[in-house]
C-alpha cells in the first residue's frame, strides 16, 4: 500500500494541477502533494528498514534498501523544491516572466515530474524503467522550456534531442538485455523482471550482457551528465526556472545513476570480472578533470554549478566502479550530500540572481549585505560542495580517496587535482559574489530560506555523525549491490 501511494499521490497531483495550477492556491496543493509524497516515502522506509524487501502489483513494483533510500531523498528533496518554488514562482510572475497557464504547466509537471522519478526508482521492470526515464525526460523538456524565450527553448530543444538520442541507446541495451534473459527465463514480461534476472544472473549470456551494458550506460549515462554525453547539462540548468536546476541537479542524475548502477549487478554477476566498473570509473574520471577545468571559465552562477554536477555525478560513478563496501557506501553517502547540498545552493543561487535580476556572477554582488541570509546559504553551500570539513561531502570524498588509494592508486592524482581546481574556480567567483559591493533593491516578496538552512543543517550533521540505523541502511544497500 505504501509503495502503491508514493506513485498515486503526485500522479493525481499532476492530473489535478493540470486542471487548476493556475489558481492562486496552486502553489500550496503542490507543496501539500508533495509533502503527502514524502509523508508516504518515510513511511515505506520505515516499513523496508523492520520487514525487508518489498515485492507488489504482480511483481511490478520492487523495494529493498537500495532503492527506498533514493525514494526517501527524491520525496524529501522534491518537497523542499515545492516550498521553495512558492515565493520564487511568484516573484517571477511578479516580474512578468510568466503566466498564469505557465504556472499550471509548471505545477502539474513537477508532480508528474517526481512521479516519472518514483516510479523509475521503485519498478522491478526494466523496460517499465526506460519509460520512466523516457517520461522524465519529456515532463524536464517542457520545464526546461517555460520561459518560452529563444534560449530556453533551445535548451529544452539540446536536452530532448541528446537525452532522446541516449535514451534510444538504453532502449537497445534493454533489447539486449531481454535477449539474453529470454533464453534463461523464457519469453514474456519475466524475463524483463529485475529480481528474476538478479536471481539467474549467472546463467546469462555475457557476450550479449557486456555489449548491452556498453549501451545502457552510454544512454542512461546521458542523463548523468557523464562527459562526453554531457552538454545538454548546463544549458539546462541555465535557462531553466531554478526549481528545475535544483530538482535536475538534486534528483533526476541520482535516478539514472540508480538505473546504472542496477544494470551493473546483472552484468557483474554474468560476467565474473571488472568490465561494467571500468567502463564506469573510465566516464566518471573523465567527468571529473573535464567538469573541473570547465568551472575556472564559467561566467553565469548556474552553468557553473551545472558543472560541479557534472564533477559530482562523476566522483559517484568512480566509486560505485570501483565496487567494495568502502567505495559504495562513500558513494551512496555522496549522493545524499549532493543532492541536499546541491538542491540547496540552487535555491540561495535563485533568489541572489533574482535580486541582480542577472545571473551573471560578476554582476551578482553584496549579497551579505542586501539579504544576509542569502548570502550565507550561497557562501555555506558553495563550501559545504567544495568538501570542506565538517561538512558531510569531505567525509564522502575522503572516504572515495581512501579506498581509490588503497585499490586504484593510479586514479588519486587525477582526482586530488581535479578537487584543488574545483575548488579555486568556485570559491574565486562566490566569494565577492557574497562579500563585494552592491546597489541592488530588496525582492517584492521575501524569499524561502527554510529549505536551504534545513538541507545545509543535515549536510553539517552527516559530516560530523552518522546515525546508526542510517549507517546500517547505507552497509546493506552496499552490500546489495557490492557483495
């Protein structure tokens, strides 16, 4: 029934959006849909943490430790997104950027948006996992697309067609996938099931797995924002509403690394060596020098932090490659972190660029001074991000550099380098963006910083203390999918 509830209740928030959104109450039923959403996805966690796995509607929808702790964050995070994006949306259709029917597409997309992500998170079909993706990529399309201005159309256009392009590539590994799975498990819907296929991994053909897995990775890894596949990245985030920079930013890369990462366990299994990891601590090395030495040229806020996504997601696909129960929980640590501190910054990123009425850095100025507030969620965000201590991320990176010393040694060099740079680039351009001199006029609505000292307060605490049971929930998703 839970399972079953986190799927219903943005489905129908959606569909009822899409009817209303344009009310003046729109902003407070997405926000109570999304907190219902979140309500559901605690009390599934609860359920999976004392009962185990869940398996439902004929085996269609599948739960286990893995799985639940990213349908708790994405809940958790599309919340905080709602909140914020109350008084955000209205400063901007106070400012005539949008429209009353803008403002229900916005609405009634981003519950549908959370439901693609949900529903790709919790199915146990993998061909039913390509279609929520597929569907996330349409519903971010048009989100990405709101302002209706020529840039963001053309970055909606360069997000649907290279995510429509990867996402063909991931519908030909799936092929494949069931190709080698059909001979095991025998025609039908079975064979497409991911814990049927778990359970015979073993038996599977692994000539065909290692070709399918080239594909699924290059597709999915499209929506990671894995280098080379990565240029649609930026520019979406950049023209955007920042809501979507922080959902895209926050939740939509998690959900395709999940969908990775879930193709790696099948292919390790058949193939019995290291092929599926790396390949994936190739692109995600890769990711990480390229997105590093991109930031130093970065001249709008959002396109910088575009690429500390990019940096990321890659530091996350090197681990989980790596493999090992140090790698994978550190991995799965970063990806609490990012996603909270990431969703974070993008809010303080939102309402700085629209006090400058620019998103251009160096005309972004005194933040300190003009709303202290802001200037402090940028200022911690941007260092919680760079990993300085007590911050959660330093204890995942640390933990990352640890076990890549200890097991591959050759790839510590490229990632302190990368970290160093990282870190010039994006202190250099925040710092006077906070601390410099300003003339600019306070917002005509006071912004929501709740949600940005709430994720920043729980990034703080997962640096200095991890509680046991979300210890323990990290070790068995490690070991779930690193034995």
């Amino acid at each position: 029934m839970e399972a079953l509830s986190v799927l219903a209740i943005p489905l129908c928030g959606g569909i009822v959006l899409a009817l209303w959104g344009h009310k003046t109450w729109a902003a407070e039923l997405g926000a109570l849909m999304s907190l219902a959403t979140f309500i559901a996805a605690a009390v599934l966690a609860v359920r999976i943490i004392d009962h185990g796995p869940l398996l439902v509607a004929q085996e269609l929808v599948f739960i286990d430790s893995f799985n639940v702790f990213l349908v708790a964050l994405t809940a958790f995070v599309a919340f905080t997104t709602s909140l914020f994006s109350r008084p955000y949306m209205r400063i901007e259709q106070h400012h005539g950027k949008l429209s009353p029917n803008m403002l229900r597409l916005y609405h009634s997309m981003f519950q549908l948006f959370t439901f693609t992500m949900l529903l790709a998170l919790t199915t146990n079909n993998i061909g039913i996992l390509w279609v929520a993706m597929e569907a996330a990529t349409l519903t971010t399309a048009l989100l990405v697309s709101l302002y209706r201005t020529p840039a963001s159309i053309e970055a909606a256009w360069k997000y649907f067609i290279l995510c429509g392009v990867g996402i063909a590539q991931a519908l030909f590994g799936t092929i494949l996938l069931y190709f080698a799975s059909e001979k095991v498990l025998g025609a039908g819907g079975g064979a497409l099931l991911w814990t049927h296929l778990n359970e015979v991994k073993a038996l599977l053909e692994p000539t065909v797995l290692s070709l399918a897995f080239v594909f699924l990775l290059v597709g999915y890894g499209t929506k990671v924002g894995l280098v080379p596949l990565h240029s649609w990245l930026p520019d979406a985030h950049a023209e955007g509403p920042t809501p979507v920079s922080a959902v895209l930013s926050g939740l939509l890369l998690n959900v395709a690394l999940y969908a990775v990462v879930r193709c790696k366990v099948l292919v390790d299994g058949a193939l019995q060596n290291h092929m599926a990891g790396n390949l994936m601590m190739g692109f995600g090395l890769l990711s990480v020098v390229v997105a590093a030495f991109f930031l130093s040229r970065q001249k709008d806020i959002k396109r910088m932090f575009a690429y500390s996504s990019i940096e990321h997601m890659g530091i996350m696909t090197f681990a989980f490659g790596m493999g090992g129960p140090v790698a994978t929980f550190a991995a799965l640590l970063h990806m609490t972190v990012h996603s909270l501190t990431k969703s974070a910054i993008f809010f303080a990123v939102g309402h700085a660029s629209q006090k400058a009425g620019t998103q251009i850095m160096e005309r972004i100025r005194g933040l300190i001074k003009l709303s202290p507030a802001v200037g402090w969620g940028l200022m911690l965000g941007a260092l919680a991000i760079l990993g300085m201590p007590p911050f959660g991320v330093f204890t995942s990176e640390f933990m990352i550099l640890t076990a890549t010393m200890h097991s591959q040694p050759w790839a510590t060099p490229f990632l302190l380098i990368s970290l160093g740079v990282a870190f010039a680039a994006i202190f250099g351009k925040v710092q006077p963006m906070v601390f410099g001199e300003t003339s600019v006029q306070r917002l005509p609505h006071p912004p929501a910083l709740i949600p940005v000292f709430v994720h920043l307060g729980l990034v703080l605490m997962l640096g200095l203390y991890i509680p046991p049971y979300l210890a323990d929930w990290y070790r068995e998703a490690a070991r779930l999918i690193s034995p």
